[in-house]
C-alpha cells in the first residue's frame, strides 16, 4: 500500500516532469503568466454572466473558486467518490470575458496544467479536471491494480500519452491511442471499463474519468430540481438567497455550484435587485423544463 506522502511526492514527480518536457518541446506553445488577481467588485462580467461581486479574470483563480463552492458541506453524503471536475461554461458566469477564458484554457491544456473531458451526454458542454486531480484518479486505479498483483502497465502508458501535445483533445481515434500509447484491444477495452475513456463512435473515443456517473447523477438532479422550482413561480424567478435557503435533494452540490451552471448555461439569467441577485429561467431554461 503506497502511503499519502509517497503519493502526493510521486504524482508532483510526475507534474514536475512534464513541466520539463513541455518547456523544451518543439512545438512553440502559447505561454501565459495567471495573476489570480480578483477585480474589483464594481467591475461586472459582460453577457449573461452572474452578476456577482467575485468576478476574475484569469482560468486559474475562476477553476479554484468553482471547485471551492460545489459543496460547501465539505463531504459528498450520498455519491463520497465524485470526482473533481467542474463544467467548463460554469465559469463564464464569473469571468469578465468568456473568449479570453476559452484561450486560457486551451493554453492550460497545453502546458500540462488542465485536462478537458467529455462528461455525459451534453452537447456542447465539457468537464473540466486539474490535471493533478486527474493523475490522482490514475494512480488511486494503479494501487487497487497493485494490491490485486495485476499489471498497470497500460496505465503508465496511458498516463504518459496524456501530457502529449496530440492528445490535448477530447477525443481521441482508436488509431490514435495505438500510435501514442501502442494500446491493444485489450488496453482499450480497460481504459473504458475504469470510466477514462467513452465511446464516441465505431473508431472514436472521449477522453473521461473513472465515477464520471456520480458527478452527472448529481449535476443532473440538482439543475432540474431548481429549474422546476423556478418553473412554478408565477413570473419564472426567485431571488438566490431565497433558492440557497431551500435544499436540493437530488444533488450533494451547493446551490450556488448549479446556478453557476444554470447562468453560464444560458438557461437562466442572474439580475441585480436591491433585495440581492434575481434568478430568472430564460426561454433556454423554460424549453427544457
């Protein structure tokens, strides 16, 4: 059994190697210094982003704060193994310029420091892991492999082929996955039982992560549950500290970490009042409920 230090020692071995690997790579990567400056509060994001006094302007700084309010319990009572990922458009409801946003995760990606994933079924919406979580979900399926005395030999390989500037994608060809981890049927056939890979198609696949399914289970639940509450209401809205004092009781998520995902969505729209922020559905949010 590998201990916590080993592990926590092993995985930023492993962060530090790739940080070497890509600075001396070939290809001209886009490099960017985050200040994890947060702005004023008088300053808004543009669009229909959550008018809220924590705006940011950097990937980084916006990442760690979703992160931070998901569960404000501090425990996943019902689904205890959720992995750490967030919803990319999740943090267009705190950043100043989504656009801006997007290109800083593309170069995050880049450097090692992000992984994007497919998560579920939703179209046009991705996941989004540090990579130090992810590595963290590899190795925790290595040691359980280990103590079974099975081979994680296609994990490694897997691993490796990740931090590779061609694998930066969501998805990847079965031709791929031969070319850069030299996987077998086998391997593939593995990767996809342990959740890091999903079927695209006859030849494709979707980069994921394992327990993917209790992260959508209640990602799902809890933005149903507020959209039909907001349904009910006579003018389709609530103010958020009226919704924050109610439970959601289909999802260990906070209420803020699902209306971050209702607002950057597009599926409802956040207005300032005197009385706090109001919570609207939009034609988005009404269609699907």
């Amino acid at each position: 059994m590998i201990s916590p230090t080993h592990k926590r020692l092993r995985i930023n071995h492993i962060l530090h190697k790739v940080q070497v690997q890509n600075e001396g790579n070939s290809v001209n990567l886009p490099r960017k210094t985050f200040s994890g400056k947060t702005l004023s509060p008088t300053k808004k994001p543009s669009g229909n982003a959550l008018a809220r006094s924590i705006v940011f302007d950097d990937a980084l700084s916006a990442i760690s704060h979703v992160l931070h309010v998901r569960n404000t319990k501090g425990h996943f009572k019902n689904s205890p193994e959720i992995p750490r990922v967030i919803m990319l458009h999740q943090l267009y409801s705190i950043v100043v310029n989504p656009t801006s946003i997007d290109k800083e995760i593309v170069h995050l990606c880049q450097e090692g420091k992000l992984r994007k994933l497919k998560i579920g079924d939703f179209q046009d919406e991705y996941g989004l892991m540090l990579m130090e979580d992810y590595i963290k979900e590899i190795e925790v399926v290595k040691e359980q492999l280990t103590a079974s005395l099975k081979s994680i030999e296609f994990l490694d390989k897997f691993q490796n082929m990740i931090f590779t500037v061609k694998c930066m994608d969501v998805t990847i060809t079965r031709a791929g996955l031969s070319n850069y981890m030299e996987a077998s049927e086998e391997d593939i056939t593995k990767l996809i039982s342990m959740g890091f890979l999903t079927i695209a198609n006859a030849h494709t696949f979707h980069f994921c992560v394992r327990n993917a399914g209790s992260f959508i289970s209640n990602f799902v639940k809890g933005r149903r549950e507020i959209m039909r509450t907001l349904k009910r209401r006579k003018y389709k809205e609530l103010l958020e500290k009226q919704l924050e004092a109610r439970k959601i009781l289909g999802s260990d998520f906070s209420v803020k970490f699902h209306l971050l995902d209702l607002i950057g969505s597009g599926r409802c729209e956040s207005i300032p009042t005197t009385s706090g922020e109001l919570i609207k559905l939009t034609k988005k949010g009404l269609d699907e409920t």
